[in-house]
C-alpha cells in the first residue's frame, strides 16, 4: 500500500479587491461559477495563520471540470501586499495557463473588457501559440493554443 499518493491539484487560488469584476473576468474567458459563499471563524484563520479572519471566495470551475480557480476577497484582516503589477519574472509570482481554441478571438474579446496584452501573440514551432495578458487587477493570465493536433 502506498503511504502518500498525490490524487489531483485541487485549486489555484488569486486574492482581488472586486470579486465581481474577477468572476466576470473569468466567465468571459470561458470558466463558471460553482459557488460562492464566506469563510470565517477560527478554524480558518488556523489553517492561514491569519487568526480570525473573514474571507468572501467563489469558486470557478474549467468546462472539463477538472481545474478550479479559488477568488479569495479578503474582508478581514485586509490584503497587506500588493504583487499585480510585478513583472513575469518577479520571484514568488504565480500565473494561470489557460488551453484555448482560438487565442486571437479570445485576446481580442478580453482586450474590449479591459485586459492588455503583456508581450505579444507568439508562435512557438508548429505547436503552440502563445501569450500572456494582464486581466482585471493586473492578474497575469497565460493562453495556450495547440497548433494541429487540436
């Protein structure tokens, strides 16, 4: 029997001001809402070191319902740093990578919300097409599209 077996990444999570604008955000790039709710009491702040704490979270959750996305608006204590606008490179900084069908269509419908291309669209061989765009609050967002074997 094995003592540890990983079963699955369950969750990446971004902390935002607007909550609203960040769902919205993520629905326009295809995900949806699976719940929303507050997290309080003092197990919370147990398991964050924060102590009491009261955090309003939606969930999101990828067409295949294999990845979600934790937005986590921090209603006390309240957010003490601020990382959105640290460059790709900054250590510690984490982005999503979302697989696409169609990156330009998608870039440019997210660019009428507001998101701004970091680099450019770029292809990589005959595999993928790539880029990174900043969305609502400066998030850093990766696109992918496979190339052929789609």
């Amino acid at each position: 029997m094995e003592k540890n077996k990983l079963l699955r990444m369950d969750n990446v999570g971004i902390v935002v001001e607007s909550i609203d604008d960040a769902i919205s955000f993520f629905t326009e790039i295809g995900l949806k809402l699976e719940g929303r709710t507050i997290i309080e009491g003092e197990w919370a702040g147990r398991i964050t070191g924060l102590g009491a704490q009261r955090v309003e979270i939606a969930m999101m959750v990828t067409p295949d319902g294999h990845s979600r996305l934790e937005i986590s608006r921090f209603l006390t204590p309240p957010a003490i740093s601020d990382h959105r606008a640290a460059p790709v490179n900054a250590l510690g900084y984490l982005r999503v990578m979302f697989a696409v069908t169609d990156i330009d269509e998608l870039v440019s419908r997210l660019v009428r919300h507001g998101a701004k291309l970091v680099g450019e669209v770029v292809q990589y061989e005959d595999s993928y097409r790539l880029c990174y765009i900043r969305g609502t609050e400066g998030i850093l967002i990766g696109l992918a599209e496979q190339l052929n074997n789609k």
